[in-house]
C-alpha cells in the first residue's frame, strides 16, 4: 500500500467513524442496521467492520442493549404481540435466542394479554352503533394485525363484544 493508498485509506475510515457516529445520534441501531447503513453509503467493508468493531469496544454498539430499547419501545408507545416484536428484532439483525431471552424477561405472556386488553379498550369505541358482528370482525382483524395469536384475540374480543350484545355500545365490560 503506498501513502496514497493509506492516506486514503485512513480518510474512509475516518468518514466511516464520523458517519456512524451522526446515524447513532437519532437512535440506537443493531450492528446489522448500522452496518447496511454505512455500506449503502458506499464505505468499503473493511472500513465497516472496523468502525462496528471500534464502536462495539467502545459499548457504542450493543445489540441487547438495542435488543432490550426496542422491546421497552414497543411495549410503552406501539404494543405489539411478542411474536411480532421478535420478528421486528431477527429482521434488523437480533440473533433468535437474545430476542427470545430479552422477550420473556420483558414481555411475559400476562404482560402480552394486558397490551392487548389495552389496545382493546382504546379501539372499541370506534366500533359503537355497529352491528355485534362487524365490531368483533374489526376488533378481532384490528389485534390480529398486532401480531397477537388466535386464541388471545377470540378472548379480548368475547371479552369486550359479547356475542349477545343487541347493540355494541362500545362500553367496557364490566
């Protein structure tokens, strides 16, 4: 490598670094997110792999840290069922058994019930005035798009559309 060469090459690195640094100031990413991030930037792969490297000795870079942010995220402010949040973390790059592990500890089955439950009660009002039918079809359709499985769903749904319900008012249960 001539000085050229290596002038240029600690000039990417450098780029790479400083770009890595700009992308973390607006969230916390997984080393797969940051990684496609700075290779659609056009920065070779070996200026990506030492900038990931560099940011993970530095604890920069932690994918349970990032893992544990997304799930707290989604639990507060986009609930979500546990399967659906784990496919969220395998797409930008959590290994399985991290979103797993992270899942169980933060999201138990009790805690998923009552995300759902909560969801519900925020959207049934608008199904008032519509047929018991088509509020528990678009209650249920609603939750099923969260990600919550079948079983859960039927029983938020009886729970808040009563199949006997003449008018669907929309009310919580008692």
């Amino acid at each position: 490598m001539t000085s050229v060469d290596s002038r240029e090459h600690g000039e990417e690195l450098r780029r790479a670094w400083e770009s890595a640094l700009r992308i973390l100031t607006y969230r916390e990413r997984s080393r797969k997110e940051l990684k496609d991030r700075l290779l659609g930037k056009k920065y070779s792969p070996e200026a990506v792999s030492a900038t990931i490297e560099k940011l993970e000795r530095l604890e920069l870079l932690d994918d349970e840290k990032f893992a544990r942010l997304w799930v707290n995220s989604r639990i507060n402010f986009k609930p979500r069922s546990a399967w659906l949040i784990e496919r969220e973390l395998r797409e930008k790059g959590i290994e399985p058994e991290t979103a797993r592990a992270i899942l169980e500890e933060l999201l138990p089955p009790d805690r998923e019930r009552e995300a759902a439950r909560q969801l519900a009660e925020g959207r049934i009002r608008h199904y008032r005035g519509q047929t018991p039918e088509a509020a528990r079809r678009k209650l249920f359709a609603y939750l099923a798009r969260r990600g919550f499985s079948p079983g859960l769903v039927r029983e938020i749904v009886n729970d808040f559309v009563p199949d006997d319900d003449p008018d669907c008012d929309g009310e919580e249960p008692e």
